[in-house]
C-alpha cells in the first residue's frame, strides 16, 4: 500500500481534489492517506470529507488523521504540502503593509514584498519537513503546492537537496483557456511551455502541424476575449508569446500595469468587463484575500454538503498533477507534466539553480525535467527580474539575512515603480515588526 502524506491538510480545496484525484486512480485505490494538520477541527473535517470518498466508492483505501507531523511523515512515499504558514492573519499583512506605502498587490503570494515574506515564514517549516523526512522517509517524494512556488523550491533545493517538485495548475489552466477560445478540442492540442511559475510561456501552442498563435491573436481582438486578461493580452501583444498566470497575477510581474492606486481602480480594474466570469476581483489590491475570507465562511458548508452527500462526488480526475506524478511512478507508466525543478540547464539563458518551471517526463525514476535550450531573449530578460527577487529572498531566508530580504523588495518590479528606496527599507521594516513571530530565522539575529 502507498502511503501519501499531505501537510496542510486543513485545506479542504486541496484535499478534497487531490485525495479524490488518487482514490480515481486504479492504481492508488488501495492506498493509506495521511492527514496533518495543525487545526484539528479542519483536520477532523478534511478526514470526514475523505473517509466519505473512500466508503461511497467502496475501496480498500484507508484514511488516518494526525497533529503529529513526524508521526505523519513516517515511512510516507509520497509528501503533499499545502500549508499557509501564519494563515490569513500573515497574509493580511502582507497585502496591508505594502499598500500604505502605495504597493497594490490583488493577490501577493508569488513576487512582490506579500511574496517575498510569505516565502520567509514557508521556508523553515518546509526545511523542517525535509530534515524529518531525512530521518522517518528518507525515499519519499515531496510534491510542493505551496505559494510562492519558485522561492520555496529554491529554497528547498539550496538548503536540504531533497527531491522534490513544485506543483502549479497554471499551464493546465491557461492551455485549456486558450484551445477554447480558438474553438480547438483540447486534446488535438500540443505545446511547450517553459520559463518560472506563474510567468512561463507558451513558446508553441500547435494542432499537430498548424501554429496556433495566429488564431490567439484574433481571439484577443475580441472585446469578450481582451476583457477577460486584459494584461497577458497587453503582455502578448509586445513580448509576442502569452504567458501562463491569470491577469491579475501577471500584473504584479512586471513594473507596467499598477503604479498608483488610481491606475489599478481607474485603469486597470476596469477593464475587466466580466467579473462574474472570475473566482475573485483580479484588478484590485486585495482580490485574492477577499476571496479567502469569503471561502473561509462557506467552508463549513462546503465541507457538510460533501459528508452529506448534497454534493456529489466528482467522476472524472482534476488537471493537478499530483495523482499523475504518483501514478507513474508507481505503475511505471509515464507522464508528462510541467514541473518546477532547480536548473540544471534546462533553460540555458536563466542563471544555473534557479527554479524553472519545465516539461518534465515522470516514470519510476522520479521526476526529470525536459532540456528546452534558450527562451527568446526579451522572455528571459523579464524571467530574470523575478528571478532577482526570489535569489535575494532565498539568500535571506536560508541565512537570516535581513540585508538580502531588503535588497529582494528594492529589486522587485512593482514596488521599484511605486517607491524610493527610503519607503522601501521603511516597508521591509515594519512587516519584519509584524510579522516576527512567523521568522524564527530572523529574531535569533
């Protein structure tokens, strides 16, 4: 029997679809499935959710709840993170402290001073999930969902050297948008995408023979198109390739799209004429953190109507990757995935031991990125602003360096549009003060 840990498992979001996503998978139906968190009521919640999977279906599948995070890990071949280190309380901060200082972040968990402090209370827990690993299931796999993806990688890579990779539905979901709105069934489809999470790049999106792009490029002339992703368009329109993350992400990459709040509100929000097409309010500062505090209050009837039976179960696997990463390995039938792994020449023009996010082929030899040369150079050249941020930020992280996280945030793209260095060094401080309890790296400093 696989034993699958997930860490996190407080997020119903997560493990409802995971878990569901292995218990439809022939091959993992007889698998323990081990649940940690450190709410014991989510906990307790998220093992009901699951045990009703288990016993609707009638599989010989077995579900185990735990506090203990060692107790968790033991002998686990497979490890799932999924946690939000601080909860929404840290993230609050993050998305309220930059702004005072005229930072509009919509959602702040990749890049950005929201990203880069989430990365500073991610990295210790994630390196003391690895060091218990190293200990209690020292073969085991750690799948990594937790945001901001690149940075915790990075950071997993330089400072436990355990094998993992960071897991994002991005390129399932942008590849998916795009074949619809050219009308081209899905899977006719083809294409290679690569560069960092959340600002990688279709470099072809093809129907066996035929280059696709051409037909994007009509699509975004359409009013009911551009006003869906008004920034990767715009992003597409002058770089020439389009770009994996939502609108709203996608603005916060890059210095163009919210210097002011006046922009964002005037501007930029606007232009999304659709937003009940969208899970949250992309253009304004804060989206995303609504969304959770609403997702928070219907949590508890969300997770009734799944043990109840109001909801029903879901036929047919999600286009995470996780279950498919598992699958293969276990069944020796390989897979294809797009992955975030530390470079090893995977992409020639970023710099060596970065986190890409790449083709990957997945079989019983683990997960092995694909080598897919340069990118264009203007692609690399925006790739490398980010990648600024998330080296600085893994440096601070891993040796307590306040130094390095000042340096992160003065070289992040939006807040280097909006502030002078002086505001910058006094917004580094001020979320350092508030959020001292979750950067136990730091206070020992």
């Amino acid at each position: 029997m696989t034993k699958i840990t997930f860490i996190g498992a407080g997020s119903l979001v997560f493990t409802r679809n995971l878990c569901n996503d292995i218990l439809l998978t022939p091959a993992l139906q007889d698998s323990t499935i081990v649940l940690m968190d450190i709410d014991a009521t989510r906990l307790e919640r998220s093992r009901q959710v699951v045990e009703t999977m288990i016993q609707q279906r009638g599989l010989p599948a077995r579900v185990f709840a735990t506090l203990d995070r060692r107790e968790a890990v033991r002998d686990a071949q497979y490890v799932i993170t999924t946690f939000q280190q601080g909860g929404l309380d840290a993230y609050a901060l993050d998305i309220e402290i930059p702004r005072k200082y005229g930072v509009e972040q919509c959602v702040g968990d990749t890049l950005g001073p929201g990203g880069v402090f989430r990365g500073l209370r991610t990295i210790p827990v994630l390196l003391d999930v690895c060091h218990e690993l190293d200990q209690l299931a020292p073969n085991a796999l750690l799948l990594n969902y937790v945001n901001p993806m690149a940075i915790n990688c990075w950071a997993l890579a330089n400072g436990s050297g355990r094998p993992h990779v960071g897991l994002c539905h991005s390129v399932q979901q942008t590849s998916e948008m795009l074949a619809r709105w050219i009308d081209v069934p899905y899977d006719e489809v083809s294409y290679l995408c690569a560069g960092i999470n959340h600002q990688a790049w279709f470099l072809q999106f093809r129907r066996s023979n035929q280059d696709l792009y051409p037909l994007i490029s009509r699509a975004l002339e359409r009013d009911d198109i551009i006003s869906q992703e008004p920034v990767r368009g715009e992003l597409m329109k002058h770089l020439g390739y389009f770009v994996t993350e939502s609108s709203g992400h996608a603005s916060e990459y890059a210095p163009y799209f919210r210097k002011s709040a006046a922009m964002v509100t005037d501007e930029l929000s606007p232009r999304f004429k659709n937003p009940e097409d969208h899970w949250f309010d992309f253009g304004r500062t804060g989206g995303y953190l609504r969304y959770a505090h609403e997702w928070a209050i219907r949590a508890d009837q969300e997770f009734c109507d799944l043990i109840d039976g109001s909801t029903p179960l879901p036929t047919e696997r999600t286009h995470e990757y996780g279950s498919f990463i598992i699958e293969a390995m276990e069944t020796d039938r390989p897979t294809r995935i797009n992955g975030n792994l530390p470079n090893r020449g995977h992409i020639t023009n970023l710099p060596e031991g970065c986190c890409v996010e790449v083709p990957c082929l997945v079989d019983k030899n683990g997960v092995q990125g694909v080598v897919v040369g340069a990118l264009p150079t203007q692609l690399a050249a925006l790739n490398r602003t980010n990648i600024n941020v998330q080296e600085l930020a893994v440096d601070g992280a891993l040796r307590g360096d306040k130094d390095a996280v000042h340096h992160a945030v003065m070289l992040d793209p939006l807040t280097a549009a909006v502030c002078t260095l002086p505001q910058i060094h006094a917004l580094v401080e001020e979320m350092f003060e508030a959020q001292a309890r979750w950067l136990p790296q730091f206070n020992q400093h």
